[in-house]
C-alpha cells in the first residue's frame, strides 16, 4: 500500500495546491519587494510592484533571476532575513568561481526535510528501515537534506558520506541497510563491488534514491539488477533548496514537485516566454515558503518537461521529467558542477593562453575529467621535469576551485585544433542525455 509523510498535502486537490500557491505567491513577493533591496531594483526595473501581483496567473510580470544575480549579490545580497535568525548555509559551484550560498532558517531547514521524507516515504520508506546516506555531507546538500529526511521518518540513519567504499559495504551488510542514498554514478560503483566481492547474498537492501547529476534508463536497470532493488529517482539543487525539490513514486517516471512549496514554470530558454503545458523547456522555480532565501522565478537552466497526467501512485503534485540537458554550459563530474569558465579562469591565473580543451569520459561507472591545456612556446622550450612539475601545480590550482581531480596534461602550442566558429572547450563522450 502506498504511503504517504503528508498525505493532506501530498494529495491535496488541484484546487487546493492552486489556492496555497495563490496565497503564498502574494506574500512572498510582498516580503522579498520590502526586505531585500536587490529584489526591489529588480521589480523597479521591470514597472511591477506587490500591488500587481493577485495570484500565480501573474507570475509571468516578475522578473527572472539567474545565476548571474546570485554571483552580483553575493554574499548577502538575497537574504531575506538577518544573520542572526539564519542558522545555516549551504553552497556549490557558481560561474566564475564564486560559489553560490543559499541560506536557511530553522524552520527553512524543517520544510526542506519534509520535502526530503516525503521522497522516502514513496519509495516504501518507514520507520523499520536502515537508511544509508552515501551523498556527501558538510556544503553540499545531499547528505544533509537526505539525513534530515531520514529523521524524520523515523528511519535509522547511517550518516555515511560519500568514498570510503570497503567501510561503505561493511555497514551495508552488518546494519542491513535497506535503502540507500548516493549519486547513481556512486549506486553503479558501489553495485560492481558487491557484484565482484560476491556480497549480494549479504545485502538486504530494497531501494535506492539516486540523484543529483543525469543518469540514463540503462544505468538505472544495470543497478536494478545488480542489487534486486528499485532504483528511483530524486532531483534538486542548492538555489532552491537541496534535495527533495521534487522525487520519483512507485511509477518510476518522472518526479513530483513539491508544489506547495515550489511554482514550476517552462519557458523557451530563448525569449523567456511561458510554455504551455507538455512542451519542452528550461525549468524555472519560485520558492513559495523559504524565509531567508526565497527566489523568484528562478532559471534553473535544466530543459524538462511537466505533465499534469494523474498518477497511479494517488499525489496530485505536478510531475518533471527527467532533465533531457542544460541550457548553459554545466556539467556535473563525480557530482560536482564543473564551469568551463572556472577551469579557465585557474589557467589564466597561472599565465597558460585560453587554449585549453576539457575532457569527460566515463570508466567503470566513473566520471574522468582530464584539461588538455597548450603551453607558452617559453614554457614548452623548458625540460621535461619542469612539464611535469607545473602539471602537478596546475591539477592542485584545479583541486581548489573544483573540488575534484582533474588530470592535467601541457601540450605543445598549437597543437589544440582551433574551431572557426565557437572554440570546442569540452567534449563529452558520456552521452547522459
Ligand atoms: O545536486 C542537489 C541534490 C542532491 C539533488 C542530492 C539530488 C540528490 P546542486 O549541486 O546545486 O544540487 O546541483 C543542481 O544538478 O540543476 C541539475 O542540473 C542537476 N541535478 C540534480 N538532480 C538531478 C537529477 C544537487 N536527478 C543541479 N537528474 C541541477 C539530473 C540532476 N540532474
């Protein structure tokens, strides 16, 4: 029997979901217009004040807000309530190497593990679970939000962190863990060590919520099989929250937004203008009830499409298909959002020309990231255990913006082929989408 963690809201009917969002709309925008300068220039600059905004029919008067804006107004800039009732951030990559760092209240963080115990609960989550949080915990929201969700269903809760693996399966088989949390790229690893170690007798596992970078139908029926369990999707990011922005049910297509928290939109990435209904686009979120950091109209820059199609798992929430692609230049490598503007930007402080070019593959289910990068015709005259030195300096420089390995290699000047029209910065051989 399908299980709910709010079922009056989880199940609410559309007229109700439309009254919350009404109503929230209005107060949200009333409360960013007289608290947060930055949102007020905005709303100035486009001729639209609280007054004009009655319901959700009027959300497409608001002005979009962008990454760009949470790098212009970094790092207070947004906030919508002073420091002292915040009591966390969270943060990930921005553009150009400033990260962007949402902020929460208490009762910010309490909605947001609601949002995270309700994507446990539909995949048969219970108090009689062992769930194992292999995301990573501290800035990035996985491991926290998934914890909290954790929690609050009243699971045990193994609070993991991502690597480590042989501490990873031993936990899993002594503790009998039951679901379990990670990247999908992470579930397709951890799959082949219980698969090669011969411990799938050992495991009692039953589901998996794998989420936060794409990952194709075939990867989710290879870990499937090699765990026998139900692998199920969960999306989310920092911006609005973390993980739990929306989550797959027993039908295994397509998740559910939480939509009294959250106004999903599509537009045309191109004009901005409003979709209707079935038509693919870049998905834009309005936070409806955060309190420290609600954005508005928010360009997540993930192309997707939403259906209203009733759902055999009884929620009445709007439901996202997968991301089918980006409409700006982010990849996610080993989970983390990677910039091409970001690795240039290392090079050209290190005094390496723009001519760099950025490789991503996939081996054994895990992601490689190398940066081919041309030399100074000065530097290449050097000897070769000087090459190898500034590579080792290069991949460190890289370490620190990125927070991930990226093998370096120096190549002769010249020697990346150069494009007539918009230079080939990355190639990527993993075809996720
Ligand atoms: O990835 C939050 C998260 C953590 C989601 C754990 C799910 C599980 P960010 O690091 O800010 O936040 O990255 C957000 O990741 O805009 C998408 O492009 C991508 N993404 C997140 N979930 C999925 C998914 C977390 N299920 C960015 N499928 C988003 C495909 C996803 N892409």
């Amino acid at each position: 029997m399908q299980k709910y963690y709010q079922p009056e809201i989880e199940c609410a009917s559309q007229e109700q979901i439309k009254a919350w969002q009404d109503e929230r709309l209005v107060e949200t925008v009333r409360r960013v217009y007289e608290n947060v300068p930055y949102y007020r220039a905005k709303m100035e600059a486009k001729g639209v004040t609280p007054d004009d905004i009655k319901s959700t029919a009027d959300l497409h008067k608001l002005p979009f807000l962008t990454k760009d804006d949470l790098r212009d107004a970094y790092p207070y800039g947004l906030m919508a309530k002073p420091v002292k009732d915040c009591v966390r951030i969270q943060s990930t990559s921005g553009t150009t190497g400033r990260r962007v760092v949402a902020f929460y209240t208490q009762h910010d963080i309490d909605l947001w593990e609601d949002c995270c115990a309700r994507a446990i609960m539909a995949v048969g989550g219970t108090e009689e679970d062992v769930v194992q949080v292999s995301y990573g915990y501290g800035l990035f929201t996985g491991g926290p939000g998934l914890n909290g969700g954790s929690h609050k269903v009243g699971c045990l809760t193994l609070p993991m962190s991502s690597g480590n693996t042989d501490r990873q399966l031993q936990f899993m088989c002594d503790l009998g863990t039951t679901i379990l949390c990670c990247t999908p790229s992470y579930a397709a690893y951890l799959a082949e060590s219980i698969h090669e170690k011969g411990l799938r007798d050992q495991i009692k596992l039953k589901a998996g919520i794998f989420g936060a970078e794409a990952w194709t139908p075939e990867m989710r029926r290879d870990i499937e099989e090699k765990l026998g369990i139900k692998a199920y999707d969960i999306y989310g990011l920092t911006e609005i929250s973390g993980p739990g922005v929306s989550f797959e049910c027993s039908e295994q297509a397509g998740m559910h937004i939480n939509e009294d928290h959250f106004i999903a939109e599509i537009i045309d990435p191109k004009t901005g203008e409003v979709l209707p209904e079935g038509e693919k686009g870049e998905l834009v979120f309005t936070s409806i009830t955060k309190e420290a950091f609600p954005l508005i109209r928010y360009r997540t820059k993930d192309i997707c499409v939403l259906t209203r199609k009733p759902c055999s798992c009884g929620r009445t929430h709007v439901k996202m298909s997968k991301p089918m692609g980006r409409s700006d230049d982010m990849m996610i490598i080993k989970g983390v959002n990677v910039f091409p503007s970001q690795v240039e930007a290392v090079l050209m402080k290190q005094g390496y020309p723009a001519n760099y070019q950025i490789l991503v593959s996939r081996e054994n289910n895990s992601d490689k990231m190398e940066v081919h990068v041309e030399m100074t015709p000065e530097m290449f005259s050097d000897n070769l255990s000087h090459v190898s030195a500034r590579e080792k300096e290069l991949e460190s420089a890289l370490k620190a913006m990125l927070g991930i390995y990226a093998d370096v290699k120096l190549v002769a000047p010249k020697s990346i082929a150069r494009s007539e029209g918009k230079a080939v910065r990355v190639v990527d051989t993993r075809n996720l989408y």
